[in-house]
C-alpha cells in the first residue's frame, strides 16, 4: 500500500516527529492498512480498528519503548504492530514464523508483556511502574484496558492494589479504559469532552488540592465539599468507583478524537500517581460493514474481499462447536434441570440457539472464569445439571475453583473444553494442551475423549448423565464429517472400544505386533498409520477413568503399545497408561506421542500437527523409529 505518512514511519520515534496536522492523515492511513492485511491473512478486525486513534495518540504522547504500554488481551493491537517497525513483515500475521496475533516480548522491545488472557494488564503495568520507583528509574506505565476485561476479578485487585501507596511510593501508572461497547457511559458529548481535558489540567488540580487544604480545617465543610465533588462529577462521568480505588478519573472521552486525546494524555502524564482516563471508542470504526456487525467481523477467518465484506460460508460439516450446541439444546429440552453457563463466549462456545431457546437457563457471566466454575457449583448444590462451555485454555483460570469448589465437593458439573489441542494462529497462549494432565490428577474428575462428531455429542450425553464432574475436549472445528445420530445415546462408563485389529502375532521376518492407543481426534491418523503397520488401534474414549482392563489385554497380547493424543505429554494420556501398566506389574514397551514439552508456535494446525509427528506420516514414522521393524501387511491380516 502507497502512503505519505504511513510509509515514514518505522518506529514511534519516527511518528513523534510528525506534526498533530499530520496524525489524522496517518491514522487514515493506518486504518486502511490493518484492514488490507487482516483481509489477506485473516485475523482480529473489529477491535483493531477501533482502535487506531488511541495507539497513534499514545506513541505520540508517550516515549516508547522507555515508557511502558500494556494491552490488555492484546488482540487490538495490530496499530501498535504497524507502527513500531513490523509493517513490511505483517502480510505473514499469524502464520508460522510470522508476526504473531497477540503482544510477544521476544518480537519486539514495544511488546512490554506477553498477553491474550484478558484482565492481565493493570497487574503486569502496576509491577512496571512500582519497579521503576525501585530502580529509580523516571518512565511511565500505561495499561489499557477494554470494557469486557473490566469484567474480571483480577482487573479489580489490580485497581485496589494500585490506588494505595507501597512503603509511602505512589505508581505512576495510567489505566486506558477502552470502552468500545458504550457498557459503562452514554455517547459522549461536547460537555465532557470540556470536562475531561479541564479535569486532567493543572488548575482543576491545584483549585481542588488548595480547596482540600482550607477545608480540612473545618471538617463537616470538608466532607461536605467531598461529595459535592463526587457527585458532580458522577452527573457526567461515571467515575465515583475508581476514584474510590485511590485513581484520578478523567473521562469519558472520544477514543477517535486526536485533538481530545492527545492533550489529555499530555495532562496526565505530567502528573504523578495512578490516572485513570475512560475513552470511548466504536469496534470496527471506519468500516461500515464491521460498524453494523461487531459480533460478526470481531475476527476474520481467512481472506476478504474489504469491498464485499465476509464470505458466506457454507460449511460442508459441522464443527464440534456446532454439534455442542446442538446437543445443549436437545439435553436442555430433554431434562429442565440443565443451565448453560458461559464467561463472555457466547459466539465462541456455540451457545447462541441456546440462549434464543432457552434464556432463563442461560447465563453468561462474563470475562470471570473463576466465577462461572464457582456459580456452576451453586447451582450444582441445589439440584442443578451445570453446564459450563469454556475453552480449554480458559478454564486454567478456574483452576482452584475447580478442583476446591467443584471436585472436593464431588458436583455433577460438565465442562465442554472447546479448542481443545492444537489451535492454530491464536498460538500458545489459545492452545489448548494441557487440559488432560491437569484434569486427571485431580480426584473426582473424570475425562472425556470422542474422537468424532458423533462421539462428541455421545461424550457430552454420558458425561451430563455421571454424576460427579466431567470434562469432555473436543478441538476447534470440524473433525471427519461423522454422521451424527441424533439420539441421545451414552458409552458404557469408562469403557474404550477396539477399532482395528491385527490378527497375527508377528510376520515371517519377526515383526512385532503393535496396539495404538488413541485418545481423542488423532485416532484417525493413527487408524491410518495402523494400515501401513499392521497395528492394532483401541478408540479409548476415557483418559479417567482409564479402561485398565482393556490397556492391561493389549499389553499382554502385545509387544509394544503406543499412546497417541493432542495434548502436553508431560502428565498426560500416555502417562496414565504407563501408570496403569506400573501399577499391574505390566512389562511392555510403551511409546508415547504427544506435544512434546514446548509452547507451539502460531500457524496452521495440519502444519503445527506434522510438526510434532502427530499426523499419519508422523506417527507411522515415530513407531518405526522406535520399534526398528515394519511388520508386514500380508502377514498382520493372515
């Protein structure tokens, strides 16, 4: 793309050269540029656009990288990519070896904190700035933040924690409120766009610190002028609960408004202390398409057409979302006492026709992970079946409600563990690797693992039916194109079944007999290096309870088995094999193939697979390595 100020700019140093005529012109620019990339390399659109203003304003006001800037969640800040030296490099956004989706800390010295959690960012800013105090260093903590992640417990110990002095040491530390959504203010005005750039000045401070002064020595005066201040200020801002945290509260103002912005953050960073400015902003702004439909351009999938907007998809099978949320309806309408829960994933968790159906037993209780596996619980208490759609990577921040409030109780509570495995561009902060070994150590839990469509929703039915706490994982989107009977039909509890079977023992040249015990979507893979190994496959359907029985027949009536799944082999799947075979005394080879113990990188997910020798070729060429022999088809089937 041609440019007259976008293409100047290779570092922030570059745009605080750059006159405030110029910044509109950039921002322009800039806008024109997110949405050209994200329509060739899909990605995060809507956020990214709404945001534009606010990184401009930002690395103009601020000295960057000296000055610290958090983003929250992090998927808003492609802007902050572009102008801090990644331009010619973001055609390859979210591929393998490319520019990744979220803030990296070894991409760029810009990106001060590794995010795509929602809710981290005044904590990691709060540390910066308070460490800056420490090694007496002048710089500045910015920490910006959306409305949706203000929804979550950790933003508010942020905030009570920062509004108070550490060994009589005030941060310096800005929180950016990004209200995209209008969730907390009304659209903002003329008047408080006065208000706000009058309240972040010098005068209103000093007029208030000498009024403060006087008045302190008339106390009933003082109080009462305290909350004349308040509540004048709450008729237009809605800022009386942060100033109550220890912030000076400044807003709300236009979060695409540069000749608002940029003096009001100049104000603030000339103060000292913890500020807090409210900006509001529009998702998608300055393209009509994703103005109207938020929800819908919140992320692209792949290539666009800017002109047209998003492809109609016609998905030729559904997705394990789809299939879930089918299948929540049909429970829901088959049993009253099932309640969906969700913390902010709607869309995501394929819950949509659930809360058009059934909308007294949906509840979405935001960007509160912690909070929706402990509501889960109370309702659970009172006769309830919970439950809670939730990403595989999410519910890591319901950690201990799970295992204190849900498992040492012994609740009958389902989690449907979405994007489970390997997910692709979102990268290691999405994947979703380690469900398994952190579910089964815990006591109570059981786990879940189809390994199709149908399975999926057979899976859910037998888990919803125990009665205690039940995690079934499914991957992001679609799996085989299994059929999907309709019924509402359950496993036996805790029983795998055999897929393929090799009858011979060896082959003429001595090759062993093999068993692959798959866990999950890769049994399709390992079915298909089966073939070309004459192995056995097991579709164990349970990592726990773990069906011993048939692990403990393979062993014996093999030479060597091999456990295959989508997750961390570090406690895994495999590891609850080899525990198995340990505790009976079973002297066997084992291979275990799994994610081996690194984050995986963002790209496409067949290649990430291969990566770790998860697809057939892989698979068959692992059990080779190991095992140093290729029994031989004839021989396996006579």
């Amino acid at each position: 793309m041609k440019s007259s100020v976008l293409g100047k700019i290779n570092a922030p140093a570059d745009l605080r050269k750059l006159s405030r005529a110029e910044l509109p012109a950039l921002a322009k620019e800039l806008r024109e540029f997110v949405l050209q990339t994200v329509s060739q390399t899909g990605g995060h659109l809507g956020s990214n656009l709404g945001t534009v203003e606010l990184t401009v304003a930002l690395h103009y006001v601020f000295d960057t990288p000296h000055d610290r800037i958090v983003w929250d969640v992090g998927h808003q800040t492609y802007p902050h990519k572009i102008l801090t030296g990644r331009r010619d490099r973001m055609h390859t956004l979210r591929q393998l070896g490319g520019v990744a989706g979220f803030p990296r800390r070894d991409e760029s010295e810009y990106d001060t904190f590794g995010t795509a959690h929602s809710s981290t960012s005044i904590s990691a800013a709060l540390g910066m700035a308070l460490a800056a105090k420490l090694k007496n260093e002048d710089r500045h903590a910015v920490a910006v933040i959306g409305d949706g992640a203000m929804t979550a417990g950790m933003a508010f110990e942020a905030l009570n924690n920062a509004g108070v002095s550490h060994a009589g040491v005030n941060a310096d530390l800005l929180v950016v409120l990004n209200d995209n959504d209008m969730s907390i203010s009304p659209p903002v005005g003329a008047l408080n766009k006065y208000l706000a750039r009058l309240m972040s000045g010098n005068f209103y401070e000093a007029a208030r610190e000498g009024a403060k002064a006087v008045l302190k020595n008339a106390p009933p005066l003082f109080e009462l002028a305290r909350r004349f201040e308040e509540h004048a200020k709450g008729m237009v801002v809605p800022g009386t609960i942060f100033e109550e945290f220890g912030f000076n509260y400044v807003g709300p103002i236009d979060g695409h408004d540069l000749e608002s912005l940029i003096p009001t953050l100049e104000n603030l960073r000339a103060k000292r202390g913890p500020q807090f400015l409210h900006v509001v902003t529009k998702k998608g702004y300055g393209y009509q398409l994703a103005e109207a439909d938020p929800v819908k351009y919140h992320a692209a999938s792949g290539k666009f057409d800017p002109a047209q907007g998003f492809p109609k998809s016609v998905p030729s099978k559904p997705t394990f979302t789809q299939v879930f949320g089918q299948w929540l309806c049909d429970m829901a309408a088959a049993d009253e006492r099932l309640v969906g829960i969700t913390p902010a994933m709607r869309e995501g968790s394929g819950m949509v026709d659930f809360h058009r159906r059934f909308p007294q037993r949906y509840h979405d209780v935001g960007i509160a992970e912690q909070h929706a596996v402990t509501f889960a619980a109370g309702m659970a208490c009172e006769g309830l079946k919970p439950v809670v759609a939730i990403y595989s990577t999410f519910l890591q921040r319901g950690y201990d409600q799970l295992i204190h409030d849900v498992a040492l109780q012994n609740l009958p509570v389902v989690f449907a563990l979405d994007r489970a495995g390997i997910v692709g561009a979102d990268g290691p902060t999405h994947a979703g690797l380690y469900d398994i070994a952190y579910v089964r150590c815990i006591p109570n839990c059981a786990m879940l693992t189809p390994s199709d469509e149908n399975e999926c929703r057979q899976a859910l039915t037998t888990a919803f039916r125990h009665d205690g706490p039940t995690a079934v994982r499914y991957p992001r989107g679609a799996g085989v194109g299994a059929a999907v009977d309709p019924a509402l039909s359950a496993w036996p509890w805790g029983k795998g079944v055999l897929r393929r079977e090799a009858h011979a023992r060896t082959d003429a040249r001595g090759g062993r007999r093999l068993a692959i015990l798959a866990f999950g979507t890769l049994l399709h893979p390992a079915l298909a290096a089966a073939e070309n190994l004459g192995a056995t496959v097991a579709d164990m359907r349970f990592v726990k309870p773990l069906d011993a029985e048939l692990v403990l027949e393979l062993a014996r009536t093999h030479d060597g088995l091999v456990t295959v799944e989508e997750g961390s082999t570090m406690g895994g799947a495999g590891s609850a094999v080899l525990e198995c075979l340990a505790s009976a005394g079973a002297q066997v080879p084992v291979l275990v193939l799994g994610v081996p113990d690194l984050f995986t990188e963002h790209g496409d997910p067949a290649k990430l697979l291969a990566l770790c020798g998860l697809d057939a070729a892989g698979i068959e060429k692992s059990i080779v390595t190991r095992f140093g022999t290729r029994p031989a088809l004839a021989a396996v089937n006579g």
